[in-house]
C-alpha cells in the first residue's frame, strides 16, 4: 500500500492525521493505511507528513 520506496502517499498521510485527531490507536492507524505503527508515530508526533495536512487546517494569511 506504500507508494515507491516505501513512503507514504499523500492520502495516506492525510488519513493517518484525521484518524489520529479522532483519537485512534497508532497500531490501529498503521493496520488501517498499511504501514508500520512507528512511522505513523513518527509522523504525527514529530510533524513528518510533508504534503499533509491535519484534519482542519486553514491556512493562514501570509502563508
């Protein structure tokens, strides 16, 4: 389900995040977008989800 080199695909990216915001189980999340649960761990806690965005953003003036 990774995209080339095992990278995550911007779709899962973003569902990774709306999962996470409703409060899911990182190990629920991986089984979910097909990853391990220390990269969605990674991801959402460290802000490495380049290309995503989290559930609800609004971009900003200026930005």
């Amino acid at each position: 389900m990774q995209g080339k080199h095992g990278h995550l695909s911007r779709e899962q990216k973003q569902l990774a995040l709306r999962l996470h915001a409703k409060g899911w189980r990182l190990v629920d999340i991986a089984r979910e977008i097909g990853c391990s649960a220390p990269m969605v761990g990674l991801m959402v806690r460290t802000g490495r989800h380049m290309g995503a965005k989290p559930f609800g953003w609004i971009r900003g003036r200026g930005a």
